[in-house]
C-alpha cells in the first residue's frame, strides 16, 4: 500500500508541476510584456507595484492569512500551485528581455497588419521569446518539482490524497530518523 502512496503522490507531483508550469509562464510573460510596452499608461505603476514585493516581503504569516482565509486555498492543489506561480524577480526578467531583444518593428508590422495585441502577443512576440520562455520555464519546473514547504503550510495531515512526492519523501525520510533514533 506504501507503493500506492508513492504512486498517487508521483502523480500529484506531476499535476502540479505542469499546470504551476505553464500558468507560472503564462502569467510572467504577459505581465513582462505588458510593462515592455513605452506606449502603456499604467507601466509605472505595475513596475513598482511588481518591485516593491521583490524588496520587502509582506511575510509568511501574512501570506498563510491572505491564501487561506481570503483566497480560500486550504487543502486544495491550487494551494500548491498559486502561492509559486506569479514571481516578481521572473516578471522583471521578462520585462528585460523584451524591451531589450524584441524589436520594435515586428510590433508595428503587426499594428499596421490589423493583428490585435493578443495575436501579436502570441503569433509575433512569442516565437521570438522561447529562449527566455524556456529558462523561465526550468525555473518554474524545479521550483514545483521541488517544493514541499506549500504542502507543510497548506494542507492537513489527513489530505494524503493530494501530498507531492517531495513532501511525501521528506515524511518517510523524518519518520525513518525518528525510528532510528529511538
């Protein structure tokens, strides 16, 4: 039955993963490339709104109130994925990036073609991108593959049904210390 545990533990690893993963990516590379554009009005805004956080935490306890009892996010997989998934130090890379490597040009083609933003976003912007996307992307993957602390934080003893495999892993690893040691 242990090799069940693991199993299903695996899988929930993988789960959260690719889904954190991908709207980890999605989230960074349209915030980066919404503040890229000289042409936004609320660029300066959402800058410090996203560098402030970068500088100076709100802290663990006032992040568990904010996902737990405001956002509701107890012993659920979104507790696992959320809390990771919208990182401001990623944000400000992808931000970089476009303002330095996308020409201006390519845009512009797109405005006088009739593309609306979305599709130059994803038809223009990118194609070009998928090396940064891809370093974001390993970032995000090792990053959920990784963690074990959001189950620590999130989710009750008795969600076995839900645990990653790192926090499985970390369990077995404390209870065989544990063991040992008396």
């Amino acid at each position: 039955n242990q090799g069940a545990y693991i199993g299903k533990a695996f899988i929930n690893s993988i789960f959260v993963t690719v889904t954190g993963t991908c709207l980890g990516l999605v989230m960074c590379s349209t915030m980066g490339y919404a503040l890229s554009r000289p042409n936004y009005r609320l660029r300066k805004f959402f800058s410090y709104f996203i560098l402030i956080p970068m500088l100076f935490s709100g802290g663990l306890v006032a992040s568990y109130m904010i996902n737990t009892n405001i956002l509701g996010l107890k012993n659920s997989f979104w507790a696992l994925i959320l809390p990771i998934c919208c990182s401001s130090f990623y944000i400000v890379i992808m931000r970089t990036f476009f303002q330095t490597t996308l020409p201006d040009g390519i845009i512009e083609s797109g405005k006088i073609d009739g593309a609306s933003q979305l599709r130059i976003f994803t038809q223009l912007v990118l194609p070009i991108s998928l090396p940064v996307i891809a370093t974001i992307g390993l970032f995000f993957t090792f990053a959920y593959w990784n963690d074990w602390m959001m189950a620590k934080y999130y989710l009750n003893t008795n969600m076995q049904d839900i645990f990653p495999l790192q926090y499985v892993l970390i369990t077995l690893e404390n209870n065989i210390d544990f063991l040992s040691r008396n």
